[in-house]
C-alpha cells in the first residue's frame, strides 16, 4: 500500500480531521502535502457532503442536505517542480470504500443513492420528481445490493466524481464573472441556473485570517465541472484510467474526492451515484509545457481503465427531443432527448412492480449508459439509455406474456 500523504478520519467531519481538506476552488488554499514527480500515493476521502446522509429509511435527511458544504474535497496535493502550462498526468491505481470498516458514515461498508427535491438544486428529472428520495446499498466486494431496490444486483464501476488542479486567479474571476452572468438572467429560478461563490460553510483548508476570509468570500463553488477538471461524474473513469489535468498555478494543487461505487452516465438524479468515503491510491507525473503541445487548455483529457463490468445484453430507450406532454418539439436539443429516454426506461421499469422514484435511483446508479445517437437529423435529436438486462434477477424482456410485476417495495421517502 502506497503512503498515505491526505488521511481522513472517518468518525470526523472534514472540519475536524488534523489536516482539513477545502470545499471551494481557490488559487491559494494551502498544499496539504507535497510529492514529486513519479510518486505513489494514498489520498482518503470523506463522502461528499460530509456525511450528512445516514444508513437509514428515511430521505429527511437528502431532502435537507446542505449543498453549502458540499463538496469535501481531499487536498490540494503539491507537485514538486509542475507549472502553469504543463499537463499534469494521474494514474488512478486503484480506489474503493473505506477498507476494513463498518461504520456510520456512508463508504463504510454502505453507500447511498439520492435523488434531490426541487427547492435543493433538483435533479434531471425534477419536473416530474419534485420530492427527495433515497436508497441505500450495501457493498459485497465488488457487487451492490439495495433493500431499497429489491431485484436488482449489479457490479460497481468505482470512479472519483471529481478531482482537479486549483485554477488562476484569473481563471478563477472567468469562472464567477460568467457564471455570475448565468444566474442572473434568471436569479429566481429553481432550482438555480448555478452556484455562485457563498462564504456560509466554506471550508478553505489550513488558511487562516484574512487569507481565510478571501477564500470562502472568492472561492467557486465545486458542482460544475470547468477547465481545471473538477466534478465530472464520468463513470469510466476507473482504475486504470490516466489523466492529463492543465496546471494553472504552481505545484498544480491537485484536490478531489466525491467516490462513487458506481454510477450510471450522467448521474441523472445529481446524487446519483453510489456515493461513498474511501481511499484512491494515484501515480503521478508531468509533461512539461504540456497544455501547448497537445492543445489541452480548456479541459483535461483521459483514457479510461480497463476495468468495468462486462455486460453484453441491453434494452435501450430511445428519446427525441419531443416534449411528449406538450408535443412540443425542441431543435436538436440533446437534454430534452436524453429527458425523455430516461422517463421512457422509467415508465418501461415500472410496469414490474418498481416506482417511478425507484425506477429514478436505479438508473442513477446502476452501470447504465447513455448515448447521443443522432445530432443532425433535423429537428429531432436522439439519445438512447442502454439498461443491462443482466443486473435483474428477474425477466425484464418485452415479450408477448407481457411483464410480470411484483411488489418491489419502495425506496426512502420523506415524512
Ligand atoms: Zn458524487
């Protein structure tokens, strides 16, 4: 096992932990620990919104979540000799719930799914499901099972939701200028067009004073990804996988967490992963100038692992960017195509016995993947959900008997 460089204890907030982590983007969060160039390491993680969640039936406490202190990021690890214009490279070794232990917080032998409510940041399909729902998972090696989700048995792809270098100063006024002017051509809307910088909660590392105080005032919020990396939520990116992060300060600064067991494309219900604490172990390097050479300044580039569960049979859903409530059409608009395969796999899924909101949480979470099939055939664009029959331990093909439904029970709800 690779030397530990970011340690967490997991009966602890991040608040609390000898060494805290930060849960905003800033230039000048301190660097936690330093490495060099062709180091191995081990970075521990907190679940992503601090534990907040609890191995329980009850979705209270995902419908009351404070996105305020949301994400726990681990970090920000320095890189001895990497500057502005290089491409850093991370390997992803190897990464997993908390080892050896079974506890309350969720990677302790557990993790959840959640779907948010409407008035607290929603979810893709938050039009339809308003309300705040939940399930949870029990971890056995590499397979998950629900109570919450009976029927259902799949093996999780574990990946890190999000890690990133720190941005520029100025990288970092682009963000909130922009984002800034997102918000405000609709600054009532909910859930919001974006999170913009919110000192409340802000949890800035070992900076201390006034140093402290321009973080949290300054500091962009870590829902969205942008060009440093950040939340990105790619299923595939899993063990094996290496990636080149641009750098944009000196030492790179690289900071992340949020793992997930196991996700399906585009983590539909913005908790839609398995979402979990554990422990990533990475390989790191540089090359140097690197953002010129390949043309790698806007975003990272990466080449998944080999490692994912092997399903060969899906039934895929296919949706149009056809409002079928309104029979509006949208022009090549993926997102409303994307909207409706999904309610089409939800409605599909509930003629078996699940609810709508189970149904919802499953393709949040299951290795589901999600396509844009056609972007040109003018007006309608064609996304498909592909769902593998094998995660079912029951017959879920269309055929003439029709489906055989059964009481699947219900996910967490609130009260
Ligand atoms: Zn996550």
């Amino acid at each position: 096992m690779p030397d530990v460089i970011f340690s967490v204890d997991q009966s602890r907030s991040m608040h609390d932990q000898a060494v805290p982590g930060h849960n905003r983007w800033h230039p000048d969060v301190p660097v936690a620990a330093m490495v060099r160039p062709g180091d191995e390491f081990r970075v521990e993680c907190r679940e992503w919104t601090d534990a907040q969640i609890g191995n329980n039936d009850s979705a209270n406490d995902v419908r009351d979540v404070d996105l305020m202190r949301c994400h726990m990021l681990s970090g920000p690890i320095g890189v001895e000799g990497a500057e502005p214009g290089d491409l850093l490279v991370v390997d992803i070794l190897d990464l997993g719930p908390v080892p050896q232990q079974v506890g309350n917080a969720p990677g302790e032998a557990w993790g959840y799914t959640g779907v948010f409510a409407k008035a607290n940041g929603g979810g893709f399909l938050t039009d339809y499901f308003p309300d705040a729902y939940k399930a949870i998972w029990d971890f056995h090696g590499q397979v998950a099972t629900s109570r919450h989700l009976p029927g259902v048995r799949f093996t999780g792809i574990t990946h890190p939701g999000l890690f990133g270098t720190a941005p520029s100063e100025e990288l970092l006024q682009r963000w909130n200028r922009r984002e800034q002017a997102l918000v405000d051509t609709d600054p009532d809307r909910i859930p919001p067009l974006g999170l913009t910088p919110d000192p409340d909660q802000a949890l800035v590392g070992q900076a201390t004073g006034s140093d402290a105080e321009r973080i949290a005032q300054e500091g962009a919020r870590t829902v969205p990804a942008r060009e440093n990396g950040g939340n990105h939520d790619i299923k595939n990116f899993t063990r094996g996988s290496r990636v080149f992060y641009p750098v944009y300060v000196a030492d790179a600064k690289l900071s992340g967490g949020d793992l997930h067991f196991s996700q399906g494309d585009g983590e539909i219900t913005f908790c839609g992963a398995i979402e979990m604490g554990g422990y990533i172990d990475f390989h790191v390097d540089l090359i140097k100038g690197g953002m010129e050479k390949y043309g790698v300044t806007t975003n990272p580039i990466f080449m998944p692992g080999n490692v994912e569960p092997r399903y060969s049979e899906f039934i895929s859903f296919i949706g149009i960017s056809v409002d079928h409530d309104t029979d509006t059409n949208y022009y090549l608009d993926a997102t409303v195509a994307y909207r409706r395969a999904c309610l089409n796999a939800v409605e599909y899924l509930k003629r078996f016995g699940y609810t709508g909101e189970q149904a919802y949480l499953l393709l949040g979470a299951a290795p589901i993947e999600g396509r844009i099939s056609g972007i040109v055939d003018i007006p309608n664009a064609c996304c498909s959900l592909y769902l593998p029959t094998g995660i079912f331990d029951f017959d879920v093909h269309p055929s003439a008997e029709g489906p055989k439904a059964a009481d699947r029970g219900q996910c967490a709800v609130t009260t």
